[in-house]
C-alpha cells in the first residue's frame, strides 16, 4: 500500500492531475475498465444531478431506503467536515481503513492514469459500495453531469433536482447548455425523475432522443401542502396523503422529498412504498448545513447557499421563520460565484452584515466581498473581518437574546463556523 494514512493518500491525490477540476470520462473510464466494473451495475443505482437539492434528494432517498430496511451506499459532495462523510453505508459515514483499502485497489488498477481528486474518490466509492454490497447505490453528480465521473455508471433511475446558474467557469451561463449537460445523466430506455416545473428544452428534447422515460413534476407526479403540517403526492402508480413536512427546514425540501420519493418507487425492490415507512423516512432524515440551527442563544443558523437560487430559497426560508430581533448575516463566498445575485437574494432579510474571508486561493477577499455588499445596497450596516471565525465573534458580539445570526455562502464558511460555535457549546 502506498500510504496508511487517509491524509497522506488525500495531499498525493491532489498533485497527481495538476488540474483541479478536469471533467471528462477518458480516465475514470479507462481505470474503472481496470477494476473489472461494467456500466451496469451489481445493484440499482440512482444517481442525482442538479444545482441545487442534490444533497438533501440523496437524503431523503437515504432515510426512507434506511427505515424499509434497505441498505443503501451513498457518494456525495463535498465534504462539510471531514472527507469520510463522502462515502456512507446506511447513513454512516466509512472508516479512515476502509478508504485507504479502498485507494489501495484504485492505486494499483489505474497504472499511471492521472486521475484527479474526484475521480479517485469516485472509484474508491464504487469499490467500498461492491465491498459491502448495499441494496442500493446514490451518486450525487459533483459538476454539471454529461461528463462528471458518476456518470460513468448506467443509473437505473436518473434525478435532476433544479437547474440553474452555476460553476460558469466549466458550465457556462446559459440555462438551455446546462440543461443539456445534466440531461447526460439519463439513459435510453430508464426512467429519469425531473424535479422541475418547466425543465429547459434542450433536456426535453436529450429525454426523446435517447427515449428517456421522463417523470416530469406536474405531469406525471404532483405535491400539495395540506396544511397541519402534511401533504400529498400523487402519480400515475401510486398516491401517498398525510405526509408529514420533512425535518429539513425551508418550503422547497417538500418539491426534493417528492422527488427522492418518486425515484424511489422506480426501483424494482422486494417491496413496495409504504406511507409509514415514507413517513418515519421523512422525520428523521438530517443533513448538516442546509437551515440547520447550530446554536440556541443566540440563535445561530448555517446554510450552505452559494448561488442566486439558493439564496432566494434560504431568504424565504428567513422570511417564513421571523424572529423579535435583528438578523445578522456572517457571509463568505468563492470569487467565482455570482456574489452580488447571492447577496440581493438574501439582503430584504439581513439587517447587518459581517463580512469574511478564508484560506483557499478560490475565496474572495473580505474587503471584496464588503465592496460586493456595499454595491447591492449603500446604505447597510457593515463589519469586515478577516476570517470566518472573527466574524462568528463579530456577530456574536452584535446580537442579542432576540436576535438570529445567519452564516451563508459556501461550505468553507458553514464548515468555520459551525467549529467554532461548536466551541462555543462546548464551553
């Protein structure tokens, strides 16, 4: 083996492509060719795409998969925390042994292909999946679709979750390319489950060319609140009431629950859905950084929103959950994102902002992002810090019993945060 440390395979991972993000299928192919893998394969496997909702898509499959005994393999990413949390067997994130045996296999299969960070952890992901043999595999697509490294599998079920402006630099900024892009995810002749009002019609016309069974949202499938905290889904084969609203916070999760639920009973599994299961699925599904309150005095919420879309989805979410107080906004971003859409999203809810930066070559700079801030609105009460975690002490310092603080902006920022106010508990 070449390392026995989990870190040290991550840092030789990370020099052996010198690009970061390489996207193409030549080398994951060639290497998943190797490890003796067919595009089928050994179990169903969905695999999820989309701007914004993947994560929370996989959860929801994950939790309703784990309550009907199921065992299920998810891949995602990135990682809030700690690396491991990528790769997860019935919800629990693997061991630091499983994956350094799992690179090993990948090591010794790939003979000098480059392959970059995520395709290494891709293939690593499908090993650990074979290794333990789950009932059901989760890919979450890391970019675009057509040409990420999940996309080496022939998924039995496809998911498009949303789509919208993102990773212009690899994915452009027109809806119609990047509709098509995610549409690389479906296969002829297998259902693709699209969580889309009205879905762009280049993915349209990918779905009839290559005789995709579409499941398109308000077609084939239907949600509707029902007050009392419930709902209901209705399709073709089959209908669920009295659902209860997911634990995850935020109006929209109902639209990627139905979802996962719909992908769901596409699969040939021994049995069929049962609302009660569906429902217990719901309650106790988690997922780290999306609305999740980290603290309670003061209240302290992190959200992982990072483009236009998502900061309108976590500005309504503000706006349907109001606190007696002010609400301050800890803000970090990428230079790379769409800061001032992100930013006017979210400004009719923020009432001060604290502005950050951090360490990767990536993040905009503190000073920047103020400006950024400044240009959406002039007239806004403004701190600038230099790290996350001195703006965490910043808002702390700014708020009161009644007041919320609202950390946003990428993972880097939720990541900061949530360490340092988990210090905070702690003490």
């Amino acid at each position: 083996m070449r390392y026995n440390k989990l870190q040290d395979w991550l840092t030789w991972q990370e020099s052996l492509n010198p690009k970061e993000i390489d996207l193409g299928l030549d080398r994951v192919s060639q290497v998943f060719k190797s490890l003796n893998f067919s595009a089928d394969f050994f179990c169903p496997v969905i695999t999820v795409a989309g701007t914004n909702g993947k994560g929370s898509t996989v959860a929801f499959i994950e939790s309703i998969l784990k309550q009907s005994n199921i065992s299920v393999g998810s891949y995602t990413s990135p990682h809030l925390f700690k690396y491991n949390e990528r790769f997860k067997i019935n919800q629990q994130a693997v061991s630091d042994d499983v994956l350094c045996e799992a690179f090993d296999v990948i090591d010794q299969a790939r003979g000098d292909v480059p392959l970059t960070y995520f395709e290494f952890a891709t293939l690593a992901a499908l090993v650990i999946f074979k290794k333990f043999q789950v009932d059901v595999v989760l890919l979450e697509v890391g970019l675009g679709g057509r040409l990420d490294a999940v996309n080496v599998i022939d998924a039995n079920v496809a998911v498009i979750t949303s789509i919208a402006i993102d990773h212009i630099d690899w994915l452009g900024d027109d809806i119609e390319l990047i509709g098509r892009e995610k549409a690389g995810i479906m296969r002829p002749g297998k259902p693709a489950v699209v969580s889309i009002f009205k879905a762009p019609e280049s993915l349209l016309k990918y779905a009839e060319e290559h005789k995709v069974k579409l499941i398109t949202l308000g077609k084939d499938y239907l949600y509707q609140g029902l007050g009392n905290n419930s709902w209901q889904l209705k399709a073709a084969n089959f209908y669920l009431s009295d659902l209860p609203v997911p634990a995850l916070k935020g109006g929209f999760q109902i639209q990627n629950a139905a979802a996962a639920i719909m992908a769901i009973s596409l699969l040939e599994l021994p049995q069929k859905l049962d609302s009660s299961t569906v429902a217990k699925g719901l309650q106790k599904v988690s997922l780290a950084g999306r609305y999740q309150q980290i603290c309670e005095s003061p209240r302290v919420i992190v959200d992982v929103a990072h483009n236009e879309q998502s900061a309108r989805m976590l500005s309504n979410t503000l706006g349907e959950n109001p606190v007696k107080g002010k609400t301050i906004a800890v803000v970090a971003m990428l230079a790379d994102k769409e800061v001032g859409k992100v930013l006017a999203a979210v400004q009719p809810e923020i009432d001060h902002w604290v502005s950050a930066g951090f360490l990767t070559s990536r993040a905009m700079s503190s000073k920047n992002l103020a400006q950024a801030v400044r240009a959406v609105h002039t007239n806004v009460k403004l701190s600038v810090c230099e790290s996350v975690t001195e703006a965490c002490v910043k808002a702390r310092t700014l708020a009161s019993e009644e007041d919320r603080i609202i950390v946003f902006g990428s993972f880097y920022t939720v990541s900061e945060a949530t360490a340092y106010f988990n210090q905070c508990n702690d003490n």
